[in-house]
C-alpha cells in the first residue's frame, strides 16, 4: 500500500538522509583513521581537551576514536540505510527514517549538552522535520486502515 507524501516531502527526506548518512560515514571514518582529529581540523581546537573531560574520558575519550565510531553507527549508517529505503520505496522505508532521524536527535542533544556548536541546531531541525513528515504519513495511513 502506498503512503501518501507529497513529491517534495520524499525528496526533502531523501536527500537529508543523504546528506546526514554521508556526512556521519565520512566524519566518522575521518575521525576513526586519525583519533587526534587531524584530519578533521579538530586537533588544535581545544576540542579534544573538552571531549577529555567527559564522563568515562579516561576510557573512551582520550582521542576523537569512539566519537567517530559513534557518529559512523548513529548517524552515518542508519541514514544512508533510510535513504536507499527510500530510493528503492521499500515497504519499511517510513520506519527507517524515523529510526534514523530519532538517533540523530538524540546526537545532537547529547552533542549539546557536552560540546555545542553552530551546526548542531540545524541538525536537529533537519531530525525534528523528518519526525513530523513520518508520523504525519503513518498516521494518515493508520486512519485509512481503521476506515
């Protein structure tokens, strides 16, 4: 049974995905390959001091590793999944997106709540948007149904 969405909402959640699944993988992977965060301009911004002093630091963050595994897992992973999802207009393609923008709110409140900064509001405006478009769709759904 087809859904009903509007062109451009498929689109808009489309291409968020994208956007955030390619930015997680290559963030991630980018962080994981160098840990001092080199690679990703993080080595001398007083980032890693910060992330130090995080709960568990002296096991986890002495390093930006398990950042970037979290970010390939949390973001970079469960968007590029939603996106091919919906590319291929998969019958759990809806499920996947709300998955998926789900983990990347909880990214960005954790994010700041430890270390904000400029493009965390527009990702979760990007996760909060993807939130209403997929309960708008499955709740029109689940009222057909009932009909």
């Amino acid at each position: 049974m087809q859904r009903e969405i509007t062109p451009l909402q498929r689109k808009f959640l489309i291409i968020s995905n994208l956007f955030i699944g390619l930015s997680g993988i290559i963030c991630g992977s980018l962080f994981m390959i160098a840990p001092d965060g080199r690679l990703m301009g993080a080595a001398d911004g007083g980032l890693l001091e910060m992330v130090q002093n995080f709960p568990l630091a002296d096991i986890f963050f002495q390093n930006f590793f398990w950042i970037g595994l979290v970010m390939l897992f949390t973001l970079g992973i469960p968007s590029t999944v939603a996106a091919i999802a919906l590319l291929r207009n998969m019958t759990n393609q809806y499920l996947l997106v709300f998955v998926a923008a789900r983990l990347l709110i909880l990214f960005c409140i954790v994010e700041v709540i430890f270390m904000p900064n400029f493009l965390v509001p527009f990702f979760m405006i990007l996760g909060i948007v993807q939130v209403i478009i997929v309960v708008r769709i499955i709740n029109r759904n689940r009222i057909r149904l009932k009909k």
